[in-house]
C-alpha cells in the first residue's frame, strides 16, 4: 500500500467514526492498530499473530469498504455540507434560525 497522507488519514478517520457500527470487531481492531496506534503491518501481524500480507490485505479492504460506505451513503459528505449550512447562518438574528443551528449542531 502506499504512504497515506495526512490529509487521507484525517478523511478515513472520518469515514471510521461514521461507518464504524457497520464494520466487524475484527475490522474495527485493525483500523485502530493501523491508524490510531500507529503500528506498521509487521506490528500488527505479531501482535493478532497473522502474516503480514494478511493484516496489509485486512487494512486495504477496510479502507475500500470505507470509500464504499461513503459512496453509497454519503453521510461525511451530508455531515460537511449541514457543517457549511450552519457555519453561513451562526451569525443570524431570527431565533428560529438559531434555534435550528443548535438542534443541527447537536445532529453533527
């Protein structure tokens, strides 16, 4: 796999945080190892006691299904758009409008 930026580990954890109730155990513990840990492949296969190969396949095909995830549902991209929504009218005066912002914020 090639080197992840930053830029594309802060969006899957995005995805992570999201979409983690629809992973299994087993994915949800590689991600975590993987991004959240910081540990390399070879890490990971000694600690699960797994080969390497099997933890760097394990780590690709979360990230595929993430991207899969976020294709299909769009929730990140939702999440980002009430996020502009909310951040264009956080300085209205109708009460209304304030209160929504708040109930969106609460959603966000």
């Amino acid at each position: 796999m090639s080197k992840i930026t930053l830029e594309k580990t802060l969006e899957l954890s995005s995805l992570f945080y999201l979409y983690k109730n629809l992973l299994t155990q087993k994915q949800v513990e590689y991600f975590e190892l993987y991004f959240e840990e910081d540990l390399s492949f070879q890490e990971i296969a000694d600690q699960l006691e797994i080969s390497k190969a099997a933890a760097h396949d394990a780590i690709n095909k979360i990230i595929k299904l993430l991207n899969h995830l976020e294709e299909k549902l769009g929730l990140n991209k939702h999440k980002a758009q009430i996020t502009k929504v909310v951040e264009s009218h956080a300085d209205s005066k109708n009460e209304e409008v304030l209160e929504l912002i708040e109930q969106l914020k609460e959603v966000i």
